[in-house]
C-alpha cells in the first residue's frame, strides 16, 4: 500500500542514518525536502543525497523559519496536501527531516495535518544530542540517573529548574540563548560540570568546554550543550 | 591504529542499526557481548548477527544482573583488561549495546576502567525510547516543550516531580515498577495521556494504552511508558 514515510537523516554523517532509512529511501516514489537558502539542498538532503536512487523525484519546498505561526501552519498545510494526493495517487512519499523525525520536527506538524487520512509510517534517526555523547565517548545517564532534553530558548524559569533538578541536561539551540545560560550555570558553579559540540559528526564538528568560552560568543547554528553534574570537562 | 569500538546496536530490529555500526562491525577482530541465560546469544547479539563478518572471533562474557556493585565491578574489571589486552595486542575491538551506546549501557562502566588507555570511538545507536515514539508516529517532543527520560526505579518523589514538571516523559523500565508509576499518574489523572510500548521494533512488539492496563500487570522487560500530557492515547 502507498505509505508516508518520515525518514530521520541523523545529525550529519551520511553513515550515521539507520539500515531501514536507507533501504526506505529506495522504495519511495517522491521525496519532500526543505528548501534551503538560494534553493540549495537542504542538510538533511545533503545527508540522505548518497543513497537517492536514479527515478527519485525530489519535491523541493519551502518551509518558513519565522516566528509567525500562521504563516508556517499556511505552507504546513499545502505540502501536507501535496503529500495526501500524492500517496491517494499510488506513490510511495518521503520525507526527510535532520536528526530524529520525533524530536522537534517539522514532520509531526505535517502528520498532525495529514491526520490518518493516508498510511504513515515514522523512520527514527540519531539525534544530536544522541550524537554529542558518542561524539566525546561520555554517557548520557547510567543507573537510576535522569536525563532532560530542554531547547534553550525555552523560558528561564524553566531551563533554571531543569538544571536544578537533573542529573544530566542537553541543551538544544544552545547558539540562540548562550548568555542566559551560561549565567544560571555560573550562579551555580557548574561551568566545569558543561561541554558544547557544534555540528556534531558534520565535518565542521567542534568540542569546547564551557568554561572556554565567552558568554557573548556566537556559535554556530547546531550546537548543543551537555551538562552532567558528576563530571567535570 | 588498533580501537575499542562501542556500539550500539539499536532496540530490535536488525535494520535499525547504523550504515557505520554495520561498517565498524566488518572492521572488527573481536567481538565482545554479554552473555545470556544458558550461554546463548544476547538479544544485542542477536540483532547485529546479519552483519557479522565471517572471520569475526565472539568473546561472550557474563556481565551479572545483580544488585551487588562489587560482583558486578570485578567482573567488569575482568573483561575491561580483557579488552585493553586485546586491543594492544592490536586487534580492532567491538562491544555491542542494545539501544544506544551511551544510555543506561554497561559500556560506560568498560570506558571508566579504560581509562584512556587505548583509543576509543562511541557509535550511536537508536535508543528504545526514540523508536517507541517512531512506532506510534507521535512527536517526543515540539516547539519548546521539554522531555524527561527517567528510569522507573527512581526514587518516588523524583518520579513525581518529573511528571509535574515535564510537558513529556519517558519512563524506561517501567515493568520494575508499574504499580507506583500507575498510582502517580491516576492521582494526577492522566492516565488517557500515557502508554506503554513492549518491544520495540521486535517480532513481539505491543502497544496498549495506561487505561486499559492493570496497575499489577506483569509487562515484558522491555517496556516503556511515554506520558504526553497535550495528548490523549
């Protein structure tokens, strides 16, 4: 039966995508893919490029990166419709999303839209923060420890109590809100206790301890902070 | 130069390992797995067997479920110098993981006796608690929303603070401890806003809701509740 798959590409290297999304990418008809700037590829196409079969027909389409919601749910809802006619018409669609297809994903606003009315099935990725802990050969948590996954844009109330009541703590978009954070860890002595990777398994990838940088330092785009109470980096 | 591998191989289906957990496999002298009940091949084992290559030497090692962390450390010890021996003797060395490599994995405890010792690399894998999400098609995690990943053989009042604070959560091990798991969220009700997913990704995968669950149910080993308080299951 023609099916909806959401394929999770990993955090960058091509070799970091599963078995099944590889063996996924060959059996589909179409594939939607955010448009990157000046219609470039997209990261997550670059990451999945390597394993398109020669009849893929790739849908290239843009996707707002804005805060207004209105705007992103208008264009949200116009490819959710492409990708309905298009699976009603026979064809098996995918689409590609960096990381995980379940973590902070475009692709759960198009199957909230898509709503049953075609068969879905979801391919899950490595995802960064995943990443960033076999990156630097650290656990994440181990025995009855607990793990926060937190965006670091999200309010300061939050991220405060998050640190305050966990083991560990992954910050995603670390590079949007660096100062707050670095302040509440600072207030806490944890500086020691934190460790950034930017562009984890990209070419580019990058560690540095927290304590190395400024708090006003830009950072690339993906980066992602860990902190673990009982290590110092 | 000769490396100790750590790979994680995934929840259950062969498939869902990683291109480069594949690859590293064929790289590989020597092979390190724990070693099941009656000597036969741990599920870790059974999941990357697809790709072993033919001249691959198995080292299956008892690795003890106990609640004693002294029996459990000197068998660790032992194995961990196996590994070191090997690797200077200049052998490629794997060790392989369900799930992913640096989350609740007794290769974190191998890479503390390491040491840096020999040169390590980390291979992510696909941890249970992102496939069940894959499996039911329903975001981890959106926008600013947080997640929690806890073990339900936490202590009470971490369990419960996790699940006021927290938009999501994941409970791992939840056949430990259903009965005080199942209290918390029936005082709270939301029991309609969890479930609980068996297997994943196995032959023998389930998936049924919290509300159709007896709170003294005997659930395979591997379950894992996710609680999403913005749904209803």
């Amino acid at each position: 039966m023609a099916t909806f798959y959401g394929i999770g590409v990993g955090p960058g290297d091509s070799e970091l995508m599963t078995v099944k999304a590889v063996n996924t990418l060959k059996k589909i008809d179409i594939l939607y893919t955010p448009k990157a700037h000046n219609d470039q590829p997209s990261v997550a196409e670059k990451i999945a490029a390597p394993y398109f079969s020669e009849g893929l027909t790739i849908k290239r389409r843009r996707f707002p990166m804005v805060k207004d919601l209105k705007e992103k749910q208008a264009s949200w809802r116009t490819i959710a419709e492409e990708i309905v006619a298009d699976v009603k018409a026979g064809n098996n669609v995918g689409f590609i999303t960096l990381g995980d297809a379940s973590v902070y994903s475009t692709y759960s606003y198009l199957l909230g839209i898509i709503d049953n009315r075609i068969t879905v099935e979801t391919v899950a990725g490595i995802s960064a923060y995943t990443q960033i802990a076999a990156t630097i050969s650290t656990p994440l948590m181990l025995d009855d420890e607990l793990l926060e996954v937190i965006p670091a844009t999200a309010d300061a109330q939050k991220i405060a109590t998050a640190i305050d009541d966990n083991d560990n703590v992954v910050m995603m978009k670390i590079s949007a809100n660096l100062p707050l954070v670095y302040q509440l860890l600072a207030d806490r002595n944890l500086l020691d206790q934190a460790i950034i990777i930017s562009n984890a398994s990209m070419a580019t990838q990058h560690t540095v301890k927290l304590s190395a940088v400024e708090p006003t330092e830009k950072l690339p785009y993906f980066s992602t902070l860990l902190l673990k109470k009982t290590y110092s980096f």
